[in-house]
C-alpha cells in the first residue's frame, strides 16, 4: 500500500504540517480505535479538458485536469481551527473565494492559477 510516507533509501520521509511546520504521524490503527493526526488535500492548478463520455460515445463533457498538484499537509491539531478550515476549503473550491474572501496563506488564485471549475 502506497503512502506519502513510504520508505526512501531504508528511512521514512517526514511529513510536516504546512500551516504550523509540525511533524505528524501515520494513522494508528489498533483492535478497536484509530488514531489520526493529519489531513492531506491534494489541489493545485487545474485546466478544462474535453473528453468523450463513457456511455455515450456521440456525447462529449468538459473536466477538469490538474495539472500542477499542491499537497497541503493539516495536522489534527491546526485542523480543528476555524481559519485552517477555510484556507484548506478556498483550495478545495476556488470559485467560492469571493463569497468567503480570497486571500488566506497561498490566496485562492495561486491554488488553481485564477481558474474557476
């Protein structure tokens, strides 16, 4: 199973949370509980692609393709902060940055290149 933590040259590689520079753990699973200590998003800039539909060989839709990927790393503890919460959602969802107002740490354009989904 793949995991951003995975083994490089025989030592795991550290992951850090963005907002605080905290190091976090992998996800402790034991018989009846589990434990999380981080949130991973993945966003970045996207741009719109046309492809053929699946079902429907005549019929085309409009996707959106990442093309440059930013993985923003939340540690459990940054997570529960209301501001952490909305800087991680205006990366989600760019097109809502002016309803909640744009800006943050990366500012909604820099997430996905001014674009829109």
């Amino acid at each position: 199973m793949f995991s951003l933590m995975t083994l490089v040259e025989g030592s795991k590689i550290p992951l850090r949370c963005t907002h605080c520079g905290r190091e976090v753990a992998e996800t402790l699973h034991t018989r009846s509980s589990y434990h999380v200590d981080y949130y991973l998003l993945h966003t970045g800039e996207v741009q719109p692609t046309t492809v053929a539909r699946p079902d429907d060989p005549a019929g085309v839709i409009t996707i959106l393709k990442l093309s440059r990927v930013n993985i923003v790393v939340t540690c459990a503890d940054c997570y529960q902060q209301p501001s952490v919460r909305q800087e991680r959602e205006l990366l989600f969802r760019p097109e809502q940055a002016p309803a909640m107002g744009a800006g943050g740490r990366w500012g909604a354009a820099s997430a996905v290149g001014g674009r829109s989904p």
